[in-house]
C-alpha cells in the first residue's frame, strides 16, 4: 500500500459548512470509497481552507476511477463542487522523508 497526501483550497467563507457536511457522510458514500481502495483516508483543514487529505491505496488512479464509475460520487462531486476555489483538481505531494523507511534501512 501506498500512503498519498493531497492538498486542495476550501474558500474561506464556507469552512463551517465544508466541515458540517464532512461531520455525516453519506453511508454509501462512506462504502464507495472503501470499495473502489480509498483505506485510512482522513482530511485535515486549515483555518485559512488549506485541506490535506491522507489515504492508503494500492493505486491512486485506479482509486479515483473506481469513485469516477460510481453514481454516489457523482452526487457528492455535485453538491460539494461549490467549496473549492481550483476546483477538485487533487495536488498529490511526494514524500521527502519516512522515519520507518529510514529505520528500517539502519537494520
């Protein structure tokens, strides 16, 4: 498994909303994720919008599709669209350091 971090911008004005929404997930949306390989996944946000997103995931891409191909994601995407100042366009950082991949190596 790979762990993925992402940030995306939530507009300020809406935060309170954004985590409102976040507080109940739709129950088969909430199944969705995990089925299509979405595991650990958790969003942390910023006062100023900043949201980073962590999951664990085989294959991000192939993560993503198999929520593309579902109605439910449809439905979310529409309604949650309206919060993102660049859109839902997922910036992916790359890792720079691991202390269990740096530990491991010592062995």
């Amino acid at each position: 498994m790979r762990r993925v971090c992402f940030t995306l911008q939530v507009k300020p004005d809406m935060l309170e909303e954004y985590r409102r929404r976040h507080a109940q997930v739709w129950p088969d949306m909430l199944v969705a994720l995990r089925d299509a390989g979405w595991h650990e996944y958790q969003l942390f946000l910023r006062d100023d919008g900043l949201l980073v997103g962590t999951l664990l995931t085989e294959d991000l891409a192939a993560a993503q599709a198999a929520m593309d191909a579902t109605e439910v994601s449809a439905r979310w995407e529409a309604q949650m669209a309206e919060f993102f100042i660049h859109g839902r366009h997922l910036v992916v950082l790359d890792e720079v350091f691991n202390l269990e991949h740096q530990l491991g190596a010592l062995q």
